[in-house]
C-alpha cells in the first residue's frame, strides 16, 4: 500500500520522520476527502480540480501511490470539466481510504 523504498529514500531510513509524516498524511485526508466529495456533490469542477490535486501531491510524499492515482482521475475529472464518472471515482477513492487508514492505523501500533 505503501512505497517504502520511496519513504526509506526520503526520511534517510528514520522511523521516527516516517511516522510523523504518516501521522500528518493520515490526519490530513479525511477532511480532503470530504472536500472532493462536496465538490462533486455541487459539480463544483473547479474544487475538485484543486482539492483532488493537493490530496494526489499528499500521497505521493508518502508513497502511496495507488491512492495516488485515484487522486489523480478525479484532479483530471475536475480540470477537465467532466464529473459524469465523478461519483464512481470518488467511490473508490473513499474505498481504498478506508483500506489504507486501517493499515496506517495498524502500521502506527
């Protein structure tokens, strides 16, 4: 779920760092998620844009570059003006959320 080459890289191998920017990513996006999902609920295109682009940028710094990707369809959804597969992308995005703070929370034990 995690790139832990790519933590390993970034934070020198400190486990300590590498929890705290978890513990940040894993306070943080909830509250991102929320945003997009407004924001497709008001086919507010122009937030989702800038709301899905600040969340796929989050998960990339931590190697999470699954949840990445769903940031991402939904960034284009957004910049593109075209929310009609938003729902869905957002359905999965909230999905793997669930899947991976349940694995950081496990991580973090």
């Amino acid at each position: 779920m995690l790139n832990y080459d790519y933590l390993n890289e970034i934070s020198g191998g400190d486990e300590e760092f590498i929890a705290e920017i978890l513990s940040d990513f894993t306070a943080q996006t909830p509250e991102l998620i929320e945003q997009i999902a407004n924001a497709v609920a008001r086919g507010d295109a122009a937030t989702l844009g800038k709301v899905a682009h600040t969340l796929k940028g989050s998960a990339r710094s931590v190697g999470a570059d699954e949840f990445a990707s769903l940031a991402f369809e939904l960034e284009q959804a957004g910049k593109q003006g075209d929310l009609t597969g938003a729902p869905a992308a957002l359905q999965r995005l909230q999905a793997y959320w669930e899947t991976l703070a349940e694995y950081l929370q496990q991580r973090a034990a």
